[in-house]
C-alpha cells in the first residue's frame, strides 16, 4: 500500500514553487488543497476565491487529495498553503511538528460520516463491532469516528482489529468482504450507500457530529495576512450561497468531482454550510480529540491545540 508520504508525491512535485512570503509578496499564487466535497468545491467551480485575490495581485492552484492526511503533510512541506479537512489530522500532524496553523473552522458540520456494514452482515450495534475487522482511514475524521463510537459502545480499542486503508482501498476491501465494518466520510459514504445491501450500522449524527478546520501552512499565513483573510471572507460567502442553493451546490459538486449526482444531493442535504473563527467550545472540542488520541497511544507526546490556533492581525484604526 502506498504511503501517506507516496500519496502526496505528486503534488508536491507539481507545486514546488519559491517560498511562500516572496510568492504573495510578489503577486505570486495561493495554493489549495482540497476533497472530492464540501465548499472549496463549490468555491473553486465558482471562481469565488479568485475574485477575492484579483485584487491583491494573487492567482489561485487548485491540488485535489482524496483524504485529510495527505492534505496536512501537503501543507506542513510547504507544497500547498491552504486546505481543510476533518478534525483529526491536523491532531496527527501538530504532534508531528507540522507547522500548521487553525485559520476558521466548519462546526458540527453535517452529519456525512458513518460505521458501514456490508450486505448479509450479522451486525447490528456497535458492542458487535468487537473482535471485528473495522477499515478507516488512519488519522483522518473516520479514524475519531471509529474511536468515540467504540466508547459509546463501553469497548476499549484493542477490542477491534483496525485496518487502515486509504479510501479507494477501503472501498474495494469492503466490497469485496475483506472488512467487516468501514468507516467513511461523503462523498465516499454516499457512493457506498448506492450499493444493494449496503447498510449504516451507526452515523455521526449518532455518535458525533464532525467539526471540519480551514488550515494554513504557519508562515505563509503569519507572512500574508491579507491573502489568507480575504480567501476566509470569500469562503464564507460560498458557505451562506450553499446553504440557500443545495441542489445547485449538488450539481456543482457533482460537475467538479465526478462523482454521480444522485449520490452528491444526498452528501449535501445532510451537510451544514457554515464557516467561522474558532470559538472557545471548538478549541475546547478539538483537544478532546487530541486527549483521546494520546491517551491511546496513537500520538506520542500531549499537544497544546491552541497554540496552533490563528489570530488574525487587527485592522489598523481609522485616522480621523
């Protein structure tokens, strides 16, 4: 299986530009990571951010990853400058010396993660995933999913055998029965659910609602202020857009990722569209997460989440 590193290879050949302080400063170009969902889609098919830069002289590259992980390591290298994913990875990649930096967050946003069970699968609540063969996405939203419903479930995480498997992997091992269990994110999850048989054995409305974050790469963002900040702003606006336009944002969605429109409208009717600094609650909620991950073992050394959280420059006060 490839690497998390090998995954990202390319695109850190393609984006291998000079350092990103001289880039902005010279009208250079703003680098997005983005998924096969949410607004950045919807932002990137609109042209939304583009507008927002003209102004400052920046241009915008666009580099698709298919899950969290590659998205920060992307990010911490310095081959992109902005991406956004779920809650855990930028956990994984803090503790790694990632120099990331938490710029808005996307709160509880939806309820399009879920635990999968194939078709003639036994399982009916979460106590039975014990002993169980559960394939996720290691580090990414899936990874935490599977760790809080396994509390809910009063099971320790020993009491399962994780299989960790990037998403196209994990899909091919659940159809063909490799897994017993498959936890996964939209669009992933909605394209599953196409399939006969394919049932929810427990979502994240049920368990946990997820919290998306908006992440910049720490000097690019500390050293272009106003780049970061405008490219939030216009985000914001697509956000309030998609909230009022869900079956326009389906066929946008579905037009820029391929991904079939019937499976997209699900992903979206059970999306919120809603972009914000961190609160107080959202940082609190992200070291819980941090917390369960180190008490497990599966980060080496406790974070501080809030010392990677952004605080944007003040305007500067009116002369009058």
């Amino acid at each position: 299986m490839l690497s998390r590193r090998n995954l990202v290879a390319g695109a850190l050949a393609a984006a291998a530009l000079p350092g990103p302080a001289l880039r902005a400063a010279e009208g250079g170009t703003f680098r997005i990571g983005y998924q096969k969902n949410g607004i950045l889609v919807v932002a990137r098919q609109q042209g939304t951010i583009e507008q927002a830069l003209k102004p400052l002289g920046v241009s915008v590259r666009w580099t698709e990853f298919s899950f969290g992980p590659p998205v920060l390591e992307a990010l911490g290298m310095g081959a992109i400058d902005f991406g956004q994913t779920g809650a855990p990875p930028p956990v994984f990649a803090q503790a790694a010396g990632n120099t990331l930096l938490y710029v808005a967050a996307q709160d509880a946003g939806g309820s399009g993660e879920a635990i999968l069970v194939p078709q003639g699968s036994s399982l009916t609540t979460l106590a039975d995933l014990k002993g169980k063969r559960v394939a996720f996405a290691k580090g990414s939203s899936a990874h935490y999913l599977v760790v809080r419903a396994l509390e809910k479930a009063g099971l320790a995480y020993t009491d399962i055998e994780p299989v960790t498997l990037a998403p196209a992997d994990a899909a091919a091992a659940f159809a063909r029965g490799a897994v017993d269990a498959w936890a996964i994110w939209d669009p992933y999850f909605a394209i599953a659910e196409r399939q006969p048989g394919t049932r929810i054995l427990a979502s994240a409305a049920e368990i946990e609602k997820p919290t998306n974050f908006f992440l910049g790469n720490r000097d690019f963002t500390q050293a272009n202020a106003p780049v970061v900040q405008a490219a939030v702003s216009a985000l914001a606006e697509v956000a309030g857009w998609c909230e009022a336009h869900r079956p326009e944002v389906a066929a946008l969605l579905s037009k820029g990722t391929g991904v079939p429109l019937d499976a997209t409208r699900r992903a979206v009717d059970r999306s919120v569209y809603v972009i914000a600094p961190l609160s107080e609650p959202v940082i609190a909620g992200q070291q819980r997460v941090a917390d369960r991950f180190q008490a497990l073992g599966l980060i080496a050394n406790p974070i501080r989440v809030r010392d990677a959280v952004w605080t944007p420059p003040a305007p500067p006060a009116s002369k009058g």
